[in-house]
C-alpha cells in the first residue's frame, strides 16, 4: 500500500468515526413520536400514586430493610431495596421538571415525603421492639455519604431512566439495588430508636443525596428526548434550581469524603509508626482502630503479634504522632512460637499456651513475663496473684496496665494484677482555656487511678495548673487552674478509692511555651509500699 493510499484509508476511517461519534451526540428525541411520549409520561406519573399498594409495599420494605440491617445480612437488604416503590415518586418528580408540571411534581413529591415518612416511622417501631439493637457492618455502611455515592445515584439514574424511556424494564431491578433507596431510611429509624442521632443525620443525607440525584438525571434523560414543557412562562428556571440544589449537597459530600480520606491516611501512617517501634521484633498488627478529630490522631488502639516484648511501645508511637495522641499497644508475645497459631482465632482470650502450660497459673505467668521484664515476686493470696514487674526500657504506667490486661487473658481464670514500680504519675492535659477532660484525659485519669490502687496508695496532690495574661496572673487564669483541679479531682475521688488535695499554680509572668501549663500535676501525698496482694 502506497503512502497515498495509507492517507485515504485514515482519512476515511476519520469521517466514519466522526459520523458515529456525532450520530450517538445527536438528541434521541426523533426516535419518539408526541404519543409516545404522551404513553410515556403517563406511565411513570402512574407510579408515582398513593394508594393503598404502594403502603403496603412500604411497609414490606422497610421491615425487611431493618431486619436485614440489624442481622447485618445483605441478601435480606437487598431483598428490601427490589420491592421498594420509592423509585417512582422520584421518576415522576423528574419528569415533571422536565415538563414544568408544578401540580404534578407537589403530587410526587407529596407521595415521596408520605412514604419516607412512614418507612422512618415503621423502621423506629421494627427496632424500638427488636431485642438486637447493635450496630452492624450495614448500618454502618449508609452513615457517612460522599461525592462517590452521588456519583453512583447519578449514573442509576440514567440508566433508571434511559429505561423507563425506552420500556425495557428487564434491567430496573439492577438500578434499585443501586440507588438503594430504602435502607437508608431504615437506617434514620434505627438512628431515631436509639437515639444515635448522627447515624440518623448521615443515613438521612444518603437518602437526600440519591433523591437529588436520581431527580436530576431523569430530568436530563427527559430533556434528551424531547420531554420539554408544551408552554412555557416566564424564564428557564428549573435547571439554575437543579444545579444550585446540587451545588449545596455536595458541600457535607465533599466534607466527608475528604474526612474519610484523612483517616485512611492517618491509619496508615499510625501503621508504620507501630512497624517502626516493632522493626526488630517480627510484628503483625491486627484489630487496629485510630480515631481522627480534626486531621488529628486523638486515640489509638491495637493489638500486636511480636517474638519479644517492646518497652515503651505505646509512647514511642505517641511521640511518632501530634503531641495529645493517646495509644494503646497491647502485646501478644509469642516465645518460639508460630504466629500463624494466634492469628487462626478471633478471641484474644483464646490464644495458644505457651511452652510448660501444664504447669502452675503461677509458673506460666511467670514464663510469660519472662521476655518483658524481670518478675521481682509474685504472691499468691485469695484473691489471685500480685506480680511485682520492672519492664524493660523506659516504660510508661500505661504499658504496665496493657501487660496486665494481657496477662489477665493469658490466665482467664486466675485473677492477674500487676504492680509496677513507683514512678511519677502522668500529667492531665487540657485543651488551651479548657478545663473540660477530653477522651484522651479520662483514659489517663483511668490508668493513674488504677496504678494509685495497685500502689495502695489513698491520697494524692493535684495541682491545677494555667498560664498567665501578659501582665501577670489574672483572676480568670486562677479560677481557670482551680476548675482544672477540681475537675481531675471529682474523677479521681468517684471511686471512693483515693482522697486527693487540690492546689493551684500561675507563673507571675507568660512564658514562650504555655504547654506546661495546660495540665493538671499529681503527686503522692503518702508513697507507702503496695501490698503483696494489692489489686
């Protein structure tokens, strides 16, 4: 083939491609004739009554819906998502936009609201009676809507459409599993019958979300072939209302897809600060859960298969992350062991015996601890076992009550406690004029209460602390330290275990750094000896 040749063929191929591409771009609308679309429009305004089959479907759905959530099963769900009438409402509401059919349009979406209304309602009656009331996988699943699930309601809706249009009905079933239009509702009455009330706001946004969204593809769909108003009035106002509607909702989409985003990339990262802490000790992370505030670790919670006890684990993780991160690092040391063994159970409580298992509770924990420290006694008294532990490294209170609660799933009929050596007590960080205590706060007020009782120990100091104005101390920047102090004071005294003496400090003058200041300080009024069975 000569080059002139070669030309000619692309040049043809060209113009055939072109010709397709500007065949398929070109409006559809001549495929329909007046009738047809008369048929058409009938049809789907059809669907959109209410009456009394269209309750009785409701109801159907939205029992199955809510079952299915709350047994987390997903056929049952999408069971309820193929009877589900809601679909209609939504195609008539389109295609009375498209037509400009205002009564048409009040009638559907009088018919959607009746129906949402009554699904919310029969949802909150189905769990307000279940005896399962947990949170599932699945309604979990329709809490947290993002631009992807707009996108995805886009795209059923114009393939819901495109089909309505055409009648070819064979494929509909596909375009409701979907749009998924009724679980998400059964997830606002779960929200509302245990008062959770952001599961009820983050369902109740999916469900808008794929209203809007369905709504405007119908009404594109319509538009494309020939469904336009017979008269019109006044100016083109419906697509500036459509896509200002759409506009808005994107805004919380787009809020929580990038939230979700920040997690996902803060797990990781809080992934291979664990790693890192663990280079040398073969680990494997399992049940891993970080929560994320603001673009902030503010807590960090997991469990990690190692061949060796890592001593100060949890606050060399911490100082990996933003300072105020909270971490716990629970180990499972695995002494010539096969990792592999652990991983096969679910329950932590249920992991393999180490070597001698068929000893003494007393010689197994003794064994057990052997690789995390050096075991200084253990006393055996009525109530179980007191073990005087010094961990290896520089480790925190913290890390002694994760290797007792290790310790206490290692041997789950032995009653396990662990007494660390005295130390200093951590300090109570408080947000900056704060002196409210946080999550991250009561976990450390919790593990200072319990070394307290594991020390014996029935009276502490603590000393509220703030920063100062410019010039000097101010009335507030006292008061402020006095709240602190009580604060930490009420959580410490409510056990009844420990009686603690308040007192309050402000620098005469500001200083560069006002993090020391932010805290509450504890100290020991009486250091005395722990008791060999201290628990």
């Amino acid at each position: 083939m000569t080059l002139d040749e070669l030309n000619a063929q692309l040049g043809r191929s060209w113009r055939d491609f072109r010709g397709l591409l500007l065949k398929a771009l070109h409006s559809p609308a001549h495929l329909l004739g007046e009738q047809d679309r008369v048929a058409i429009e009938g049809e789907i305004h059809d669907g959109a009554r209410l009456t009394s089959g269209y309750g009785f479907l409701l109801f159907s759905a939205c029992g199955i819906a809510a079952l299915g959530l709350l047994q987390s099963s997903v056929a049952v769900v999408i069971g309820a998502m193929l009877i589900s009438p809601l679909m209609g409402p939504i195609l008539s509401m389109g295609m009375s936009l498209a037509r400009v059919e205002p009564r048409e349009f009040q009638r559907a979406a009088i018919t959607l609201a009746v129906g949402a209304g009554l699904s919310i309602l029969a949802s909150t009656l189905i769990v307000w009676a279940s005896p399962l009331k947990d949170i599932t996988s699945e309604i979990l699943a329709r809490t947290r809507p993002t631009l992807l699930d707009l996108v995805v309601a886009l795209l059923s809706g114009f393939v819901g459409a495109y089909l309505t249009v055409n009648r070819k009905g064979g494929s509909i079933a596909g375009v409701a599993i979907a749009t998924a239009l009724m679980p998400p509702l059964a997830v606002v009455g779960y929200g509302l019958a245990t008062a959770s009330w952001p599961i009820a706001g983050g369902a109740l946004l999916l469900f808008l979300t794929n209203v809007v969204a369905i709504l405007g593809s119908v009404f594109g769909v319509a538009r494309r072939y020939g469904f336009r108003p017979a008269q019109r009035h006044g100016a083109a106002w419906e697509v500036y209302a459509l896509f200002a509607v759409t506009v808005i909702l994107c805004v919380p989409l787009a809020l929580s897809l990038r939230n979700i985003v920040v997690e996902a990339r803060e797990t990781n990262r809080v992934r291979s600060a664990i790693e890192r802490a663990f280079a040398d000790a073969g680990p494997h992370i399992t049940d891993l859960a970080v929560a994320v505030d603001r673009g902030k670790v503010r807590t960090v919670n997991c469990v990690v298969v190692t061949r060796r006890y890592v001593s100060g684990a949890s606050a060399s993780v911490a100082r990996a992350l933003q300072p105020g991160a909270q971490v716990s690092i629970e180990q499972i040391v695995i002494a010539g062991g096969d990792k592999r063994s652990v991983l096969a159970t679910n329950s932590l409580g249920s992991r393999p015996a180490l070597p001698g298992s068929e000893t003494s509770p007393e010689q197994r924990l003794r064994m057990m601890l052997s690789s995390a420290g050096e075991v200084a006694g253990i006393d055996q008294s009525p109530t179980g076992l007191a073990v005087k532990l010094v961990l290896k490294g520089a480790p925190s209170l913290g890390d002694y009550r994760a290797v007792e609660q290790a310790a206490q799933r290692f041997l789950p009929d032995t009653s396990v406690a662990i007494i660390p050596p005295l130390m200093p007590l951590p300090e109570v960080v408080f947000a900056r004029g704060s002196s409210t205590i946080d999550t991250v706060a009561r976990q450390d007020l919790a593990t200072i209460s319990w070394a307290l009782q594991r020390w014996g120990v029935k009276a502490v100091r603590a000393e509220g602390r703030a920063s100062p104005g410019r010039l000097g101390p101010r009335p507030m920047d006292l008061k402020m330290a006095a709240r602190r102090s009580a604060a930490v004071a009420q959580v410490l005294a409510s056990s009844g275990l420990v009686s603690v003496t308040q007192s309050t400090f402000v620098p005469d003058r500001a200083l560069p750094d006002e993090r020391p200041f932010l805290v509450v300080r504890l100290s020991l009024e009486a250091a005395t000896p722990p008791p060999a069975d201290a628990k």
